[in-house]
C-alpha cells in the first residue's frame, strides 16, 4: 500500500483512497500527501489495548511482531503506550512475514512449511526465555503480524508449551487457520494455533448499524448478491461517496482534488469521514474487541477455515449511534479476566 501510494504520488499527484489499508504506518500526512482512508487506522486502538490489558499482567511485557510496515507500526503504538506506563520490555522479537526482494513467504507460510514454522519459533522462543529472566510468573503478549503470522506464533506458543506463562494474549489481527492434514511436531497445525488462540484478545471494527441507510445498504447488497456485506463493504461505499463529492467539489478551478479530500465531511454508514491534519485517516470509527471461545466446539466453514463465530465481541469504543471517538468500555473484559 506504501509504495501504490507513494508510485502514484510522484507520478503525478495522484491521491490514493483505500477503504481496507488500517496500518498505523500509513497514519501520517506528511509521510502520505495524498493518502486518504474511510477505515480506521489500527493506531487508534493499539495504544488503547496496551494501556487496557497491562494491569491484569505486570509492570513488564512482550512484543513480537512481523518487520514489515504492518508489523512495525503496530509494534511502535504498543511500544510507545507502554513506555508511558513506564512498563519494561522484557522480551521483544520480530521476524520476516514475507521477503520484500524475493517475495518467498517465511512467517506467512508457517502452515504449510515446517522450516518456516521452526524459524518463527526460534523468535518466540528467544522472547519466552529473555522473559523467564525475569522471575515473573506471567506476562502479557502483544502480537503485531500478519494474520498468517499470527497465527504462526500462536503454533509456536503451544509446540513450546508456554502457554501457562502467558496472562493475556493481544494481537492486531483475527485468524483463520485452515484445518488441514499438514503436521507439525505431530500435531495439526490447525490444532496447535487453536490451543493457544483460546481467549485471546483482538479487535474488528463495528460499523453503526442502528441507521435506517445502513439497513438499507444491508437489504439491497443481499438481495444482488445473496450474502450479507462485510465490514470492508461499508467503508468501500462510503469511500465511493467520499471520492465524488470530492471530485465535485475539484470542478471548481479554485480547488485541488486533494485540498478536497482533505476538506471532506462527509456522514456515511460507517460514520463521519474527516480529516484532521497531519492524519490520514478519520478518527470517527467504531471497533469492537473480540475474544476467541475459551470452550466449546470449534466451527469451521465448508473449506475447514476456522470461522468468526468462534469469536465473541466484549467490548466495543462506542454506543449506537454515537459519532464521536470515544473511549472503549473494559467492563466485560475486566470481568473475564479477573
């Protein structure tokens, strides 16, 4: 998504809207002139988790995360958020996702190869022992990858059985493994991610849903193409909204496109698109916190992909209806963890 951006930029000063790149790498206006989001920006919650979750830890925590642009943005906003709590890094490690010369997947293609696997484990091995170091009898993990890499640690977490060590996991992103019959350390895979996956903490955002545009937008997209729309869905529409009154806007001489789109205020279904300056994406966006079933029955789809309704919303930055950034309300996950 960087390099789109900045190839179109300099090519010509071509603004670029994404509706689905939420990377805090992307966040800054001087870095990305011409980027513009309808989704949020992970940024917006990483700090927040970090700062929710440490009181059920300790006054030290662990960081692994992948070293790409998504990897490392993330990394940053945990890393930052705990350095005002004044809590410790113990352990920290990263590792490639994807190769950005080759293009050879290491951390995104732990599933289905078992050299990659034992590279990733590597890391997380070195981040369990620099932690037990400490004496701490458990820590927090924030996991900043992929979701194939995330997915990856979470294997390694189980073959290394230091699950026990661990008070609560939080990752950037959802997984869906597949369950299938590749094997690793004579387990499944799917089994292995699974086994440390119960409980842990991530997040998805939760468009408001309580509007009479949504629920129209809802019932038209199911009756043309006979499924519910995704999240992703709401902030393409509305970045199809977003472009044009823009470009109206542009038809005047007197204004740029990109002044335009900066200038934007536009009320869609995922809520008021704005642009504060020096930020590329609009703060206005509601997430929900999820959590993996501690218990129960994994649900798979036809293809044995493990499935969102296997995750359970337990707290959400906002209240129906509300259009404003809010603070996110912990009391359902306090009462989990406690």
């Amino acid at each position: 998504m960087s390099a789109e951006n900045g190839t179109l930029w300099s090519a010509g000063q071509i603004p670029v809207i994404s509706a689905g790149a939420t990377s805090s790498s992307l966040d800054s206006r001087t870095t990305y002139p011409g980027l513009f989001r309808t989704c949020y920006s992970d940024s917006t919650i990483q700090s927040t988790f970090a700062k929710a979750f440490i009181p059920f830890g300790s006054n030290i925590a662990a960081l692994i995360g992948t070293t790409d642009d998504f990897g490392y943005g993330g990394l940053r906003a945990y890393n930052a958020s705990l350095k005002s709590m004044e809590v410790l890094i113990g352990g920290y490690g990263e590792f490639i996702s994807s190769d950005s010369k080759t293009g050879e997947a290491k951390g995104d293609d732990c599933a289905n190869n078992a050299d990659n696997f034992d590279y990733v484990c590597d890391v997380v091995h070195t981040v369990v022992r620099a932690m037990e170091s400490y004496k701490n009898e458990q820590f927090p993990l924030f996991i900043s990858a992929t979701g194939p890499s995330t997915q990856c640690v979470l294997g390694c977490l189980s073959v290394l059985n230091v699950t026990s060590k661990i008070s609560v996991i939080v990752a950037t992103e959802i997984v869906h493994p597949q369950n299938s019959t590749f094997n690793l350390s004579q387990q499944k895979f799917f089994e292995l991610v699974v086994n440390s996956a119960r409980g842990y903490f991530t997040y998805l955002a939760s468009p408001y849903q309580e509007t009479k545009e949504y629920s129209k937008f809802v019932t038209d997209f199911v009756d043309k193409t006979g499924h519910t729309p995704s999240v992703w869905a709401i902030y393409a529409y509305d970045a199809v909204f977003v472009a044009a009154t823009a470009m109206l806007k542009a038809a005047s001489p007197s204004i740029s496109l990109v002044q335009a789109l900066q200038d934007s205020y536009y009320f869609g279904l995922s809520g008021l698109t704005k642009y504060n300056h020096g930020y590329t994406a609009p703060l206005m966006r509601r997430k929900a916190i999820l959590r993996m079933s501690l218990s129960g029955a994994i649900k798979t789809d036809s293809n044995g992909f493990l499935t969102s309704e296997n995750f359970h919303e337990c707290g959400i930055s906002g209240a129906e209806g509300q259009s404003e950034q809010t603070h996110l309300y912990y009391d359902s996950i306090m009462d989990l963890l406690v």
